[in-house]
C-alpha cells in the first residue's frame, strides 16, 4: 500500500475502512477486490466530502476547485478501470479520464488531505478534502 492509497483510507467511514485497508494491504492478489468496491458507493467520512452536483461535477470544474486548493499538476489514481488503476496522471487527463464514466474512482492529490471519489452511478461525484 502506497502513501496515496493510506491517505484514502483516512476519507472512508468504518466499516468500509477497515475492509478496504484489509483488502490493500494484501495487495496485488486482492485488488481485484479494492477495485470493485470503488465501483459502489464506499462509505465516505461525513466531515470529509462534499457532493459535487450540476456544472461543479464536470471535469474541468473539479479540477479548478482541486488546483484552487492546493492540488499538485499530477495525481495518483485507484480506480475500477484497470487501464486507470495504480497510475500518476496529470490531474486534468485523470478527471477526463473517470467523469461520468461508470467506473468508480478515487483521485489522490495530496495524500490523506485532497482528493476527489466518483462511483459508478450518476451524481455521484465527490470532492475530499481534510
């Protein structure tokens, strides 16, 4: 498990934290399993997300409120897209890549403090911030 991978652990409600830290600290032979769960709705810490809904949610419009932020030019990315998964990206070719694309996905940008989680269902963008 990776600093961003911990650092997205600590935006999780329990019990989906403790399954998800199980499932990452097994590691490869269990990330099937890690990228499943992003394709449902995880539990996110109440105090830690933000619902993102209308022209806030579109791509561009997160990665602005993510730079504005403090985000960093690149990001690191979990997601249910294998080809997505375990990557660096820059911050806005992963926002393109996972916005509104049926696949759940989390974007860290600073480990633990910054990020943003997408599931698979419409409106269902987040921005995660500490």
């Amino acid at each position: 498990m990776n600093e961003h991978e911990r650092g997205f652990l600590d935006f999780l409600a329990e019990p989906t934290r403790r399954r998800m830290a199980t499932l990452l600290e097994l590691g490869g032979k269990r990330r099937r399993d890690v990228r499943a769960l992003l394709d449902h709705s995880v539990r996110l810490h109440p105090l830690s997300c933000k619902h993102l809904a209308g022209s806030d949610a579109d791509a561009g419009a997160v990665a602005a409120t993510l730079r504005k932020l403090g985000a960093p030019p690149t990001c690191f990315v979990v997601s249910a897209d294998s080809d997505l998964d375990g990557r660096e990206l820059p911050l806005g070719d992963a926002l393109n890549a996972i916005i509104a694309k049926g696949n759940g996905a989390f974007v860290s940008c600073i480990p633990g403090r910054l990020g943003f989680y997408e599931y698979e269902d419409m409106k269902s963008s987040y921005l995660l911030s500490r």
